[in-house]
C-alpha cells in the first residue's frame, strides 16, 4: 500500500471543508446524507467540525460487490428515512469515482423536491467519471487508484485504516486467490 493522504491531511481537509460548509448553511438546519459504508468516518468527523444544528441520515447503495471495478448497476440495499421535501440536503461521499451511483441517488432525491440538493466528497477521482455529477464540496482529487482506509474498504478490508492508501493490484490479486 502506498500512503495518500495522512491523518493531518484529512484532518485540515475536513475543517476546510466544514468552514465553507457553515458559510453556506449559516442559520439552515442541513441533513446530511451519507451513503454507506464507505461514508460514516468522514461523515462523522465533518459533522463534528461543523458544529451546527443538523441532522443524519444514511442510505446504502451498491455498485461494486466485492471487486475494485463499479458494476455500473445500483442497488438500494437501505432506503433514506427521513423526510427530505423542503429540506436543505447534504450529500456526503466518500469518493465519487464513476458517478454511476451517485447520480442515481441524486436524481432519486431531486424527485422528492429538498429546498437544496448538495454534493460533499473527500475523494473525487474525476478521470473515470462515466457520469456527470456536481460536486460542490470536495476534498482531495485522486489519480486512477483503488483507495482505502478512513472508512473506505476492499472487500470489506482495511476500513479501520486511520490514514488513506493506494491499494496496489498486486495485493488485490494476493487477496482474490487466498483461501
């Protein structure tokens, strides 16, 4: 694994984002929507950096099972519960890659008419974007790698990572033939 992203880096990256994030939102009471699993560090981290009246919702969408390549196909594995008509939403990713998902549950969103519909990403890897999607918070642009840690798993490995990591093809392939 080759090191991406320190601790301190996301640490600083988080408050800069939370800063612009609260000029936005002053006197608004934002839900924040974060797409599980690979969401609920940062989510957790950027809500605490706010520091402002909000409220948390989550939903779990997949497109990648198992592999390092998106399937293309979203599924809705848990649904948002909290009423968003006429709310102020905040979308919180962990990364934005394809953009396949996300922009279903964007347009599955907008269907159900928020006063403001925004995008906050800690990872955004524009060079394979197969759809396009606003982002209007970002954190870190990544080049063509697998990334992990800070939330963000392989297989359901190295979520508990505190910083963020290339994952080499060579210990995806290591893992894909281990018994």
């Amino acid at each position: 694994m080759r090191l991406l992203f320190s601790t301190e880096e996301i640490r600083e990256k988080v408050e800069d984002l939370a800063s612009q994030i609260r000029g936005d939102y002053q006197g608004k009471k934002p839900l924040l929507v974060g797409l599980l699993k690979g969401s609920f560090v940062f989510l957790a981290d950027l809500m605490r950096a706010l520091d402002q009246p909000l409220e948390v919702d989550f939903v779990r969408l997949s497109s990648y099972g198992h592999g390092t390549e998106s399937s293309g196909r979203v599924r809705v594995l848990h649904g948002l519960k909290t009423p968003v008509r006429g709310r102020d939403v905040l979308v919180v990713e962990d990364i934005v890659d394809t953009g396949h998902t996300l922009s279903y549950f964007l347009e599955s969103l907008a269907r159900r008419r928020p006063a403001s519909l925004r995008v906050c990403t800690l990872l955004d890897k524009p060079c394979r974007r197969c759809v396009p999607v606003t982002i209007h918070y970002r954190g870190f642009t990544v080049e063509d790698v697998f990334v992990v840690g800070y939330g963000i798993d392989w297989a359901e490995e190295f979520r508990y990572l505190p910083a963020i990591y290339a994952l080499e093809k060579a210990e995806c392939a290591s893992k894909t033939s281990s018994p």
